[in-house]
C-alpha cells in the first residue's frame, strides 16, 4: 500500500494530475503509442485510470514520450497495430481473437500477443440485452420477427446469437440484425426503430440507469467467461521489453488503486469519460460486475478456444488463429512476481463487498447477497448484508433525510449486480428477492408458488 501510494504521489506531482506530463519530455524520446477504449470501462487499468493517474509515464521516465490514442472499438487499434502504429493496444476477447488472427496472418513485426487481463466475469454478464422501459417483452421469444441492434462481431452481438440459439431459436431467421455502433443503436431502440440493443459493457447498465431501457437478457444466463485484455506487438515485446515490463506494473498499480479507493476511481472515471459515475461503479466497484486482475486465467483463456467457431460461423474471423502463441503468460507472470501462481488460480474477486450492515447490525459475510447504498456526498458506500436489509436500509437513510444516490444489489438466482430500483422484486414470505430480469423472476415464481411480486418502491415501505 505504501508503495502505491508512494508512486501515486509522485506520479500525480510529476503529471500535475494530468496525461501531459511526459508531453515535453525534449528530443531523443522515445514515443511509445497506447491504444485504449474510454468508455469500455472493464479496460480502465490499462486504459482510461491508468492515463490519468500517470503511473505508466511515472515508471518510464522521461526516456519514454507516451501517446494515449482513444477508440469507440477494437477494430481500430488492431488495425493501427497492425500498421505499426500502436504499441500497445486494450479491447475485449472477441476482437483480440481477430487482433490475434490477423496479426498471425500478416506475420513478420505484425503478430500480436495477449499479455495480460483487466476486466472479467466468469459468467458473461458484461454483456447483455436490453429493450425498452416499457416494451412488453418478457424473454428473448417475445423479439422474434423483430429488429435488434449489435455491433456484429462484437461480445454483445455473440451473447445475442448464443442467447437465441439456447432458447431454441435460429438466429438468422428469428431477429433481424442492424448492424450498428452502441450510440446509434441506443438512438435505433429509444426511438423505436430497433425492439432491442444486444450491446457490451458499459451499454446496458447506463441505458438501464438513464431510465432508458430495462435489461431483457443477462449475458451471464450463457455462463461462458467474457473478459478484456492486453495486447502488443511481440516485436515490441522482444525490443522494448523494459516498457512493457512498465505497463504491467503499472497495470498492476492502477488495479490496486481501483481494489482499495473504488468509489474513487469510479468517479474519476466517470469525470473522463462522460459516463455516469453510478454506471461506471456498477461494473467496477466492490463486488462489482467485473473482477479486475491481470494474471491470464484458465478459465478466460479456455474462454477464447470457445469463442473461436461462433467467430468463424459468422465470417468476423476469417484466418486461423494459433491460441498456443497468441497467449504469452510470461510478460505478466514476470511483472507480477511470485505469488503470480497463486493469483492466477483465484477467481475470488478481491474487492469483495465487507464491513457492517448498520441497520440490521450484523457483518456482511455472503458475496452471493451482499448489497451496497451510495448516499449522496459520501465518499464511501453502505454496505447491506442481504436484499432485505438493504431494502430496510434505503428506507432508514431516507427517514433520516440522507439523498440515496444508488443502490446495487445481487440478482437472488444468477448473483448478477444490477440497479436495485430497476431490478424485478419478489416477496417470499418475509423475503424480498432481486432479479435482473423478468425471466429470472418468471423462472423462480414457477418453483416458488409463493412469491408474489412486488414494486421496489413498495418493496423499501414495507420491508
């Protein structure tokens, strides 16, 4: 922790809490260009947060001129990449397996290499699909004829193909597809022209938070592993091994500084990018939708041997790709040092939700139930040991005239994070159950005769 912060200090002097501070770093530096996603938010450790608090700049010094080049996609960076022209670059696991494939095709100083993890979730619920506030669908069924927006390629668009698939439905005749970017697909679904989005993260939950849309589908209902990484060219790699070794450890700071000030780092994040802060911790703050951790996982690197025939089956990956030399641990296992073992083998997620539940006056032990509240002008969250108690929070806070800013709670079947007050309630006797989707609460009505739905609203008066 002192060295972080040790680092942070520096880092921020030395930047003026800025990008520019390597700017004039005078001639003879060397450029080193970073390519990046601002608003695909489960990049933020080598992307977004990383940029602002300078600590890639701090461990290179002023040998190194560091270029930040921001993109809506994947699909940019790889071809700057492979042009030479981006050292670096951050995307999800789907257009790193394209980065991989095209990078190998074009071989010589073109091939890429997958070296380290930012953002994951094991189950696939980064992505998800989202209709609008009012639409009178219940499952994927109720789409079928109907036009859905994704960006074909894209882990939304795999999540919608997979989805229906699963439901039993042919996804070239059940839904037309509009190929769109997730801004113009937001526009196609509020002005009716699209039933549903099929989109990644952060698309779902700040349409869903804006009052926009509700989420239809979890992509965590595939329970398949979707995550983001890092990649560079192994020219690169082999050459400049120093400034690799930097952004890793600096990769690895940033994801300290997101574990331990995660309400902070939200807000930072938010400030950058435009997001609302309250969407961008709903992915990653504490017990957050996204687990961040660098080390390259089994189970994301499995992950990608999946993804690999829907990619074919669509005609996004059209050359082969070798995953053997595409995944190069190495790089990260140095940086991280020895306990990377040990760390790559976890899939706990180290900002796990602790601490006390005020009003029901017990710890918070369970990540499978525990919730949070954000009061207005704190800088730290309430935690809540279960649905109910976080329900008998909201209203505790609200009785003593604290503005509840957000509230986060865990769907009670799948364990999905989602808005409390935008979730599907349920009372089972003196339970109150969250789900992220009316399907999920259909699913748990039909086990349980007894639960009977319930308004939030109703919900924080009578728990």
């Amino acid at each position: 922790m002192k060295r972080l912060l040790t680092i942070l200090a520096a880092a921020l002097a030395a930047a003026g809490c800025s990008v520019a501070g390597n700017a004039d770093a005078g001639g003879g530096a060397t450029t080193v260009v970073v390519g990046y996603q601002s608003k695909t938010i489960n990049t933020v450790t080598a992307g977004t947060l990383l940029r602002t608090l300078g600590l890639f700049e701090k461990r290179l010094g002023r040998k190194y001129k560091v270029v930040w080049q921001d993109y809506d996609t994947g699909a940019p960076i790889t071809a700057q990449m492979l042009a030479g022209k981006i050292d670096i670059g951050s995307m999800g696991d789907y257009p790193l397996l394209i980065n991989g494939a095209r990078a190998q095709a074009q071989g010589g100083d073109a091939r890429t290499v997958l070296v380290s993890t930012t953002g994951y979730n094991l189950r696939g619920s980064l992505n998800g699909i989202v209709v609008a506030k009012d639409a009178p669908y219940a499952s994927l069924r109720d789409l079928k004829g109907k036009t859905v927006s994704a960006s074909v390629g894209s882990a939304g668009h795999g999540t919608l193909v997979q989805a229906l698939k699963k439901d039993g439905l042919d996804p070239a005749k059940s839904v037309k597809v509009e190929n769109q970017q997730p801004s113009v697909g937001a526009s196609a679904l509020e002005s009716g022209k699209a039933a549903g989005l099929a989109q990644f993260v952060a698309w779902p939950g700040l349409l869903v938070n804006q009052g926009r849309a509700r989420l239809l589908y979890d992509g965590g209902d595939l329970d398949v592993p979707t995550f983001h990484g890092v990649v560079v060219r192994r020219s690169f790699a082999e050459q400049r091994g120093d400034v690799l070794q930097a952004f890793l450890k600096a990769q690895i700071d940033a994801t300290e500084y997101l574990h331990q000030h995660p309400l902070q780092a939200a807000e930072s994040v938010a400030r950058t990018t435009g997001l609302p802060a309250e969407t961008v911790y709903l992915y990653n703050g504490a017990g957050g939708q996204a687990t961040f951790d660098t080390t390259l996982k089994k189970p994301l690197t499995d992950a990608l041997r999946h993804d690999v025939p829907f990619l074919k089956s669509i005609g996004v990956l059209q050359q082969p790709v070798n995953l053997d030399s595409f995944v190069e641990e190495s790089y990260i296992r140095r940086a991280y040092g020895a306990d990377y073992d040990r760390a790559a083998a976890s899939t706990a997620n180290p900002a796990a939700i602790t601490g006390t539940d005020e009003t029901c006056r017990k710890r918070v032990k369970d990540p499978a139930t525990a919730g949070e509240i954000w009061l207005t002008g704190e800088e730290t969250t309430r935690p809540a040991a279960d649905p109910t108690c976080l329900l008998r929070g909201v209203r505790a806070y609200e009785a003593a005239g604290k503005k509840v800013r957000a509230v986060y709670a865990p769907d009670a079947v799948t364990g999905t994070r989602w808005f409390a007050d935008r979730m599907v309630w349920l009372r089972d006797g003196d339970r109150y159950l969250p789900f992220a989707t009316r399907q999920t609460a259909d699913a748990y009505r039909g086990a349980h005769a007894a639960a009977t739905p319930v308004e939030y609203a109703e919900a924080v008066k009578a728990a």
